[in-house]
C-alpha cells in the first residue's frame, strides 16, 4: 500500500539532496583560486549529469538488485526495467520504487561530488570524469549494493 504522506516526504528530501551537489560546487568553488573557479563548480554540476545517467543505466541494478553472492547486486532491473509505481517487495513498501530510486540516486551523485574536493586544481577534466565513473561503477555500487 503506497502511503501519500511517506511518498511526499521521499520526494521532498530527493530535492533536498539534489540541492546539496550545487551547494557543494558553491562550498568548493569557494576555496580555489579565480582562474579554477569555473571547473571545480563545473565537476560537481557535471556529475548531476554522468552520475545520474549511469545510475539509471546499471547502479541502481548494482547496487539494490537481487544478490550475486554476497558481493553486487544483479542486473535486473537494468535500464530501471522491472521499477515501476508499484512499491517495492523488498526495500520501501510505502513508497514507489521509482522514487525509492530516485532517492537513492541522489545519494550516489553526492557521494562521488564529495571527493572532488581533494581533487580540485588537481586534475585534468577528462581524467576526472573518467575516475568518477570508475569509482562510482568500482567502488560506490557494491558498497551500497554491501550496506
């Protein structure tokens, strides 16, 4: 039974979320020289994108689908195949699964935007994209798939 309050409250703290990464870029942006302002706002923002696009594609298969020994989640809902209006069997029963997605992939773009922080002035763009869709496949979805 998909409960109006617990589903607006989800959505609600999905936005608040979301509105961490700008503010995050806003924080970092902050602590650079002039000349690197742009491109350190820029990782943050960029990763609303690349991260955002990848969970839908196969992260939240890793990390929330059904358990491949212990380690990762399988590919079932790639694609979000299979995530629909209805609530979950087996994670948010009050909510739809879609946002209990979209929650969670909030989660995954502000924890990859965390560490640009120590990378800032300190790397190539391209190198960074690079790494944040390595760690975010390597390291982010098996983690969440282990929590």
């Amino acid at each position: 039974m998909i409960s109006a309050g617990d589903t607006t409250w989800i959505m609600v703290s999905s936005a608040l979320v979301m509105l961490m990464t700008p503010g995050l870029a806003l924080f970092y942006g902050g602590m650079v020289r002039q000349k690197n302002l742009l491109s350190t706002m820029m990782m943050s923002v960029a990763l609303l994108g690349v991260i955002g696009v990848l969970w839908v594609l196969y992260g939240y298969s890793l990390a929330f689908g059904p358990d491949v020994r212990g380690l990762i989640g399988n590919l079932d809902f790639i694609g979000l195949m299979g995530v629909g209006q209805g609530p979950s069997d087996t994670y948010a029963s009050t909510v739809p699964h879609l946002a209990f997605m979209m929650f969670q992939g909030m989660f995954a773009i502000i924890t990859v935007a965390l560490w640009t922080g120590g990378i800032v002035e300190r790397i190539k763009y391209s190198a960074f994209l690079l790494f944040a869709v390595l760690w975010f496949t390597v390291v982010y979805c098996p983690v969440a798939h282990w929590v």
